[in-house]
C-alpha cells in the first residue's frame, strides 16, 4: 500500500504543475504551436538585440528561469523530471529556430537551453576592439537626410547607441548603504552627451527648433527633444502641403490668363480674306491684311531712313512709276491697319502729305482705338479711304458721283 500512494503522490505533483499557469512547466495550446519566438534571425551580429527579444519572449511565456538558471535539472526520480526535459527541449528547439543555420548546427548537441544560452553569451556577447571601433564609426558618421522624416533617423541612431550600451555599458555602483547617485550622475551625462550628438546629425532645416532645445535649462531628455523635433516635421509639412496647393493655383490661373488673353488676340485680329471691296483691295496679293502689315514691317530702307520697303525698291532713290497714284491707295489704307508703324513714323513726314493732314490723320486714329472688332473690317476700311484722300489725292465719291 505505501508504494502505490507514494506513486499517486508523485503523479499528483506531477499533474499539479502542468496545470497550474504560474508554473514554469506549464504548456498553452500556443506554446506547443509556436515554433519561433522572434523575428530577429541571429546571423553573428548584433547579438544584444537578438538577447533582448529572446528575453521578453522566454519571459512573456514563463519559461525564461530554463536559461537564466533559476530552474536546474531536477534529479531523474524527481516528479518533475519528465515534464522539465519537456519544457527544456521545447525551449531549445525556439532557440534553435531564431539562429542562423551555420550557427544552430554549432549547438545542436548542448543538451540544456541553459547550456546553448551561455555558449552563445560567451561566444559572442564579449566586447571586442573591432566590434566597439565600427559602432563608434558608424555613430560619427551617421547623418539624416533631406527626404529621411525623424521617426526614421531616429531609429537608426536608437540602435547604434543600444549597440554600443551592449559593448560597452556604464559602470554601476556596488557599495552597500551608498547614497553618490553616481550611477544616476553618469547616466544624465550620457543623456546629454547623446542629446547634443543626436541634434548635431539631425538637419539643418530644423536648425531653428534646435536653437530652442539647447536654450533648454536643464537639456530636456534625448526623448523629449525627439518630440519637439516631430512636431516641427508635422508643421513643416503642412506648410508644404499650403504652398504646394498655392503653387498649383497659381499656375492654373496662368494658364487661364493666357488662354484667354490668345482666345481676345484672336478675335481681335481675326485671319479672314477681306469683303466689300475694301478689303479686296487690301489682299489682292493673296494673303490678309495682318499678315501683310507685320510682313511688311521687317523691311526698312537705308537711303529714305523709312519702313516697309528696302533701298533697291525704293522710289525716292529709283523714281516714282507711272500708276504711283492708282497704287498708292491700296498702301495708304494698308498702312492705315498698322498703328505701331504709324506712330513710329510720327516725326517722319511724307513728301505727298503736308504737316497738317499728318497731324489731323494721328488725331483720327487716336479716336479710333477704343474700337475693338471693327477697326480691321468695315470701320479700317472706311478708315484707309478717309486717309487715302489726303495721301493719294482726289479720289471719287460713289455716293455723290463727283470726284
């Protein structure tokens, strides 16, 4: 009888810790599916990130006493013998599973997680001159870009520092009953030293809100100073997005303006081929009256010292034709359609035109010039006539049928 309860006893105990969820031998449903704890793959770098996550996952599921040492092997007539080396395998096979395959192999016959943790520890957590020289490195060299946001930068300089407090940590206070705070003083140091360092690689286009953090008395903490500078990237880039909206208005409004200010020049001076007589006068050379006017304004005599012919075609040089007068018409009211070239020919006086008539024909035009459509159709023409009477001489009045 005593052995079979002894036996009970021990299967009670056994039965007791598996079920209880406080035990370290306790097994979810989600600990027997799960086969990695971490993302993080450990290749030979950056060991103290991979540490730190295999950590928080051991300790978040109950099993982080089977690496620390704080739940040995228990002796092989123990109770919990068989559930331990259980556990035991099924945290080594997490571990396994977040190492690199070169690396996993050099382990795989540890027989304890405890074992394979502090293989790995003194493998390679030990802090070496090369190790601690290229953090250093890439901590001085390290800068935020123009397009890089500071959640981003900061992240990167984040990891080179833990790096670096896992190569190199602060020295701590062992003395019993001290009251220096010297591990709390070197750590506010550390704070600083890293405050100014971290605000001397962000941009210079938060220069300003960097004058204000280390105007700071005291320096606010590394964290706080990461804040400020996100706030200034939230408002900046809303006066981006301000300024971009104004631009595309601007620009937009530009197009318009000069969509309509080429839709005015083309009703203004319409392409047309002329009517009523007048105009067929005007383009009886095949082309239209605009056409004609500014063809004709590139050309400039060197002997007359005057526009719209050149010195071998020029009549004061070579001699009037004998149909001068007939043709004269057609130029004047041609010449009637351009108005720079009328008052840039102000000073100038024809020889076929006195003084006066020059004067009378530059008053007529300035009244004419609040016309907008009918100064090149029927009113230019009546126009061309009015001034072909005093340059070309008598002409005949259809109306009265006299000359």
């Amino acid at each position: 009888m005593a052995p079979r309860n002894s036996g009970n006893s021990e299967t009670n105990g056994e039965s007791d810790s598996t079920q209880n969820p406080n035990s370290a031998y306790y097994l979810s449903n989600s600990d027997l599916s799960t086969t990695k704890l971490v993302n993080i793959v450990f290749d030979g770098s950056c060991f103290n990130d991979w540490k730190r996550s295999m950590i928080i996952a051991l300790f978040a599921r109950n099993k982080l006493s089977f690496v620390d040492g704080g739940l040995n092997q228990p002796s092989n007539n123990s109770p919990n013998f068989k559930i331990w080396i259980r556990v035991n395998n099924l945290v080594i096979s997490w571990i396994l599973n977040s190492l690199d395959p070169s690396i996993a192999r050099s382990i795989l016959y540890l027989k304890t997680a405890r074992l394979i943790w502090l293989d790995s520890e003194e493998r390679f957590s030990q802090s070496s001159g090369p190790q601690l020289f290229s953090v250093q490195q890439q901590i001085a060299d390290i800068s935020q870009t123009e397009t890089e946001g500071i959640p981003e930068f900061y992240t990167r300089i984040k990891q080179l520092w833990d790096q670096l407090d896992g190569l190199e940590p602060l020295p701590a206070c062992v003395c019993t009953g001290c009251n220096c705070n010297l591990t709390q003083q070197l750590l506010k140091s550390q704070q600083n030293q890293r405050l100014v360092h971290f605000l001397m690689k962000v941009h210079d286009k938060y220069s300003h809100i960097k004058s204000t953090i280390l105007m700071m008395n005291p320096l606010p903490t590394v964290s706080k100073a990461y804040s400020l500078l996100l706030q200034e990237q939230t408002h900046m880039n809303l006066s981006n997005i301000k300024n971009q909206k104004l631009s595309e208005s601007a620009a937009f409004y530009a197009k318009r303006f000069n969509d309509s200010r080429n839709q005015f020049n083309s009703n203004r001076f319409p392409i047309t081929g002329g009517s009523a007589g007048q105009s067929s006068d005007l383009n009886s050379s095949g082309s239209n009256t605009r056409n004609f006017v500014y063809t004709r304004n590139n050309l400039y005599c060197d002997y007359c010292k005057m526009r719209n012919h050149t010195k071998d075609k020029c009549f004061k040089l070579h001699g009037y034709p004998s149909d001068f007068k007939n043709k004269g018409k057609k130029i004047a009211a041609a010449a009637q359609l351009d108005d720079s070239t009328v008052s840039e020919s102000a000073n100038l006086v024809n020889l076929s035109v006195t003084q006066d008539q020059h004067k009378q024909i530059l008053h007529y035009l300035d009244k004419q010039q609040s016309a907008e459509q009918g100064e090149l159709s029927g009113g230019s023409s009546s126009l061309g006539l009015a001034a072909t009477s005093h340059l070309a001489g008598p002409f005949f009045d259809q109306s009265n049928s006299a000359w």
